[in-house]
C-alpha cells in the first residue's frame, strides 16, 4: 500500500482553509468542528508515515499515542478541540437548540488558533 501522509495533510489543510471560511460567514459551529478535523488529519498524517494506520477522532490521544515530543500546550490544544467532535454536529449534543445557537466568533477563532498550531507541529514531523 502507498504511502499516503502528504495526502493527509494537504486535507487537513484544506480543512483548515475551510474553517476560516466557515468563521468569516458567521457559522462558527462548523468552523470549530472543520478546525478538529484539521489538526486530527494532520496528526493522523505524522501517524501513517511512522506507524502506519491510526484509528479514533481524539486529537489528544493520538497525540500522545505517536510517542513523540510534545509541550503539554500543544496537548491543551488537542483537548479543546476534541470538545467540538459531537456537539458542534448534532442538537442531541446540546440540552436545547441547535449547535449554531451555542458556539461563538471567539470559540471559532480559538479553534482555529488550535489547529494551526498543531498543524505546525505536525509538519515538523513529516517528510
């Protein structure tokens, strides 16, 4: 099987590129949700050119699954991020409303900020 991580991280930055866009039209739910898939693509990409096949969405978790160094910023990071898997998604995630009701031009913008800096990791690790 061909060795795919550039694929993999070129998505996570389209991903990336996605959730601004979703940021600027105001829909900041799918700006947090597309900034988590980002940075888990990203890391997933580290993971299939050292590893082989990741598995699971937690950013955190694979993180620390690669076994390489890391600040523990980068894994307060992860964890904000793996906060908008389900909830950003689905309403039967929240008590009431839809998820565009509960997420803010400042949570979008933190997500964003997340992802980015865990993408800059990532590259660091990448060949």
């Amino acid at each position: 099987m061909a060795e795919r991580s550039a694929d993999w991280f070129r998505q996570a930055e389209l991903d990336l590129e996605k959730a601004r866009l979703d940021r600027q039209w105001g829909y900041y739910e799918w700006a947090c949700f597309t900034a988590q898939q980002a940075a888990e693509k990203a890391v997933k990409a580290v993971y299939y050119a050292r590893h082989g096949e990741a598995r699971g969405h937690g950013v955190r978790e694979l993180i620390v699954a690669l076994g390489l160094p890391y600040e523990e910023r980068l894994l307060a990071l992860a964890a904000s991020l793996d906060r908008f898997y389900i909830p950003t998604r689905y309403p039967n995630g929240l008590p009431a409303g839809t998820p565009h009701d509960y997420f803010t031009a400042n949570e979008a913008d933190q997500a964003i900020a997340a992802a980015e800096a865990i993408l800059a990791w990532c590259q660091r690790y990448l060949p």
